[in-house]
C-alpha cells in the first residue's frame, strides 16, 4: 500500500528525474554501509556532490511549489539556471523579489528570464557560421581551380581559331570548325567572367561572416564584449592559466540603486550611466584584464596574473574614480547624484570549476551591497 509520504515524495522523485539526478536521490535512501562500490559512494567528494544536487533539486520544488508556479519544463529550467550559479543576474533578481516579500507571477518570472537569459541558440549560430564558413572556402577553391582551367582552356582555343583563320584555303568543313571553336571560345570568357563575379561574391561574404560573428560577440550600447564572447574568453584562459601556473581572478560589478536611475531619468539617462561605467572599467583592461558587459547593469572581469586581492585593487582603483565623478543628464540638466558601483572578486582555481567560481564573485558582490554597496568583497 502506497503511502501518503510515498505519494508526497513522487513530485520531487519526478523533479529529480527530468533533472537527471534520480540516481542520486534514490541513493540517498541507501544504506552508506552497502554498495560501497557504487559511483555515488566511492569517494567524498561524489558525496558531496550528490548532497548538492539533491539540495539543489530540493530548494526548486520549495520554490515552484512556494510561488504557486506550475511544474513545467519551462519553469524548472528557468529555476535551475537561477539556482544552479548558472545565470547569476537571474538570481538575483529572484532572491531581490522573494526578500521585498513581493509575489512572483509566471509573467514577471518569463519576464525577467528573457531579460537576463543569454540567446539560446547561440551555439547553433556558431555551428551554421562555421558550417557555412567552411562551404565558402570549398566553393572559393573550386571557382579558382575552374577559372584556371577555362583560361587554359581558353587561351589554347583562341590560338587554334587563329591558325584556322590564317589557312588561305579552307574547305567549309573548317570554315564550320573555326566558327564553332569561336562560339565556345566566347562561352568560356563568359563562364570565366562569371567565375570572377562568384569569386568576388564570395569575397563579400566572407567578409560579411567575420562581422556577423564579431557583432555577435558585442555589446552594441557599450562596445564591449558580451557574455557570450566572455564566457568563451573564460575557458580559454583558464586552461592556459593553469598551463602556464597563472593566479586568475574573475569580478562582477554592478551599478548601485540604478533602478532609481532609471525610474528617476528615464531608461535613455540610464543606457548613458552604463556606457559611463563601462569606459571606466575598460581604463583598466588590457591583454591581461578583460571587461565584458554582463548583461542589465551588470559587468563581469577577468584578470589573469593577479591573485583576487590584486583584483580588488584595481577594481577599487576604478570605483574610487567613478565615485568622485559628477554626472549631470544633458538633457535635463538635472544631476544623476554620486553613481557607483559595487563589486565581487573570485579566484578561478578555488573553485571546483568556473560556474562556482562566478557564483562565488556574485555572493561577495551580494555583501558588498549589503554592506552598505560602492565597495569591493573578495570571495
């Protein structure tokens, strides 16, 4: 006979399962003396790892469940991007709603997901970019291989229609001989014509390619690099990091109080406060600190060769000179008051990889703005 705790649990052993994690969870009703040899259980580290991911499938039910939201695909992703580290700009603005005690609807959450959530065929475009790439090369090298092979061909024709032309007595079999070598002489000029505008196509192309994926990395209000460029930027230089012994430190930034900025000035005032700031950050960044827009009012760095403490020395530097700074909206001529911004330093190798560690920039960008914001918290 089924229980009522049986039936109670069958939700969240269903949650587990579209998460992948069931094993886990049915292995956390074992006995920990029997199946020592089980994947889950050989070491401490697969422990904890399996705490976590039922912790993690857990504080999803309790937050669907609390906020009244349907159990959907849709919902549950959005909920684990949030609560896995993924998307630390979505969690925030959940955990900011839950702590105001303000009600979280399925319209306010589609909302803010699609605000914060990256584009999600940004992989594909990558793939059908590349794909299309290598067609552009193929077809290039073909065109060329043609058109020598018409101008060859060409070249030898013509010298043949000229020999015929200089016989002074040719029967009308060779007359029709000549005239037929010059109309396919005069078709592959053409077709050699036509092969040079192909190429010339191609060429435009390509060049019309290397635009599309560089603005696909771009930050168009700010000219930074995006989230999707950094995150692609952030394996790279962790794995020549750790090649080359390099400390890597990663910050996030964020704008104080700019909903007030916002809600006071207009979002046109606030798009200039974010180019602001982001021409301060950039001052600092070179071949061995990196800036990218984050997403909203949110900035992410990278510093390589630079402990975190170093980090936050820089990024202070930064924030100090953004604080005395005095902003005034143009338009209005109406001052924006002191704009400053708040920020959370992480080291890349503390952690067990770079999604813990971007969650650990973001829980010290939380205290710093609990702490009274414009400063800096190292993790």
């Amino acid at each position: 006979m089924q229980t009522h705790s049986d039936k109670k649990s069958e939700p969240t052993g269903r949650l587990f399962s579209w998460l992948g994690l069931k094993k886990a969870a049915d292995a956390a009703h074992d006995d920990p003396q029997q199946g020592a040899d089980h994947p889950f259980h050989d070491t401490k580290r697969r422990n904890i790892s399996r705490d976590a991911r039922r912790a993690l499938g857990q504080t999803i039910v309790d937050f669907l469940v609390g906020q009244d939201l349907d159990m959907s695909p849709e919902n549950l992703a959005i909920a684990h991007a949030a609560f896995s580290g993924a998307h630390p700009c979505l969690a925030r603005e959940i955990n900011a709603r839950l702590q105001a005690q303000e009600p979280i609807s399925q319209t306010w959450l589609n909302h803010i997901h699609s605000i914060n959530a990256p584009p999600s065929d940004a992989h594909d475009m990558d793939n059908m970019m590349a794909r299309l790439a290598d067609q552009v090369d193929s077809f290039q090298q073909q065109t060329k291989q043609a058109r020598t092979i018409t101008v060859q061909y060409g070249s030898a024709l013509e010298q043949h229609v000229d020999d015929l032309q200089e016989v002074d007595k040719t029967g009308d079999l060779v007359s029709d001989l000549a005239r037929l070598a010059q109309t396919m002489l005069d078709r592959t000029k053409r077709a050699e014509q036509d092969m040079r505008r192909s190429e010339d196509e191609v060429r435009e192309l390509r060049k019309n390619l290397v635009r599309a994926r560089r603005d696909a990395e771009i930050d168009h209000l700010t000219g930074l690099p995006n989230r999707r460029a950094f995150e692609a930027l952030l394996t790279q230089q962790r794995q020549e990091a750790r090649a080359q012994c390099d400390p890597l430190s990663v910050a996030i930034c964020d704008i104080d109080e700019f909903k007030r900025i916002n809600d006071v000035h207009g979002h046109d005032a606030g798009d200039r406060v974010i180019k602001v700031v982001a021409e301060t950050l950039a001052r600092i960044s070179n071949d061995r600190c990196h800036v990218a827009r984050h997403g909203g009012e949110e900035f992410v760095m990278l510093f390589r060769g630079h402990t975190p403490s170093q980090a936050a020395e820089l990024l202070n530097d930064a924030r100090e000179h953004m604080a005395q700074r005095t902003l005034i909206n143009r338009k209005t001529d109406t001052p924006f008051g002191q704009v400053t911004f708040s920020g959370g330093v992480a080291d890349i190798f503390g952690y067990a990889n770079e999604r813990d560690a971007l969650r650990a920039a973001d829980e010290a960008l939380y205290r710093a703005k609990e702490h009274g914001r414009n400063r800096i918290e190292v993790a």
